[in-house]
C-alpha cells in the first residue's frame, strides 16, 4: 500500500462515519438534527484533510477551511431560529480525539512551513467551533445574552 | 492608547493569518494583505467592544 493510499484509507474514516450522521439529519427532533447537522461539518472537514494529501490537491485543504468557518457558524444560526443551541458530548469528544488524530499526522508529513501552520490553523478552528457549539446553551441563557433584544 | 495597542496586535493577527493563507508570498501579497488587514483590525475591535459591551 503507497503511502497516499493511507491517507485515502484514513479519510474514508470520519466519511463512512457521515453516513449514519447525514441519516440523522434527517430524522427525528429538530435538537438532534441540528447536532447531527453539527457533527457532519466536523467530519466533512476531518475527511478532506487527508483527502487533500491523498489526492495531491492541496486545493481540497481550502475547502476544508472554509468547512471549519461556515460549519459552526451555521449551527449558531439554525441554533438562534430554533431558540437553543442544542449541547452535544458527542461532537465535542469527536473533535477533541478526532482532530488531533488526523490533523498532527499531516503536519508531520507536511513538515515545518506554512502549510503545517494552515493545517494547525484549521484543525484549531475545527476544535473551538466543536467546542462552542457543542456546549450548548438553553433558552434562558440564549435570552440573557441577547439582552432581551430579540423577541 | 489601549485601543491602539488592540488594533496593532488584531492587525498582526490578520496580516499573519493572510501570510499563512496564500498560496505565494510575494511582496505585492504582502502589500495587499497587510493593507486590507488594516481596516479589518479595526472592525474586529469593534465586534469585540460589541461582544464584550466595553
């Protein structure tokens, strides 16, 4: 097996995962979709990173970016029209274990450089937005941050 | 004095998050992201007054 046949392997990980995330998304309470919707941009991301290396396209590593930006930032969003951010252990302990996992293994094979800088960059941007939205956040606590602005 | 020092290091942020960002480093990238960081240092210290209300 070459070497980016591993990277392929490892990227058909968090990818074959998607598969019950994205069956989830579209069954049962909205909280829990919203969570799984969560998750699927976690591990879309984690699945394009070494999917990146793999292939060769270091392209696919700016789709993975923009996956690490707009995916929290649409959780918050759907959070605010459902009035709760819905907290999931899951999605936290999911970035906690799953992006490290992945994301030191290609900076080692990126080497010391810019590209290991954007990797770090992203697999941080990935664990705070895990973090963010997966701690959660009831109706009161939404309120109180709002300031009452909103009705 | 605070609000400058704030609006230098958001700038420092950004200009190195540009530098990490692009594809080629070249002295017209550089020009460009560090000129465009400018204004943006300065937004984000308006979001973070808003964020934090002070």
């Amino acid at each position: 097996m070459r070497a980016d046949d591993g990277w392929l392997a490892v990227a058909l990980v968090p990818l074959l995962a998607l598969v019950p995330v994205l069956w989830r998304v579209s069954r049962g309470a909205p909280e829990d979709r919203l969570i799984a919707q969560n998750l699927s941009s976690l591990l879309g991301g984690l699945a394009l990173l070494p999917a990146a290396q793999g292939f060769g396209r270091p392209a696919y590593v700016d789709v993975a970016l923009v996956l690490s930006v707009l995916g929290p930032t649409g959780t918050l969003i759907y959070a605010r029209f459902l009035g709760v951010l819905p907290g999931s252990r899951l999605v936290r302990r999911t970035a906690l274990l799953g992006v490290p996992a992945i994301v030191l293994p290609l900076c080692v094979a990126a080497g010391p450089g810019r590209a290991m800088a954007k990797l770090l960059l992203i697999g941080a941007l990935l664990i705070a937005g895990s973090v963010v939205t997966g701690a959660g956040g009831g109706r009161g606590r939404k309120a109180a941050a709002d300031g009452g602005r909103t009705a | 004095m605070s609000g400058v020092l704030e609006v230098l290091a958001w700038w420092l942020v950004l200009t190195g998050v540009w530098l990490v960002l692009i594809s080629t480093v070249d002295s017209l990238e550089v020009m460009v992201g560090a000129a465009a960081a400018l204004p943006t240092a300065l937004v984000a210290r308006a979001a973070r007054r808003v964020v934090t209300g002070r």
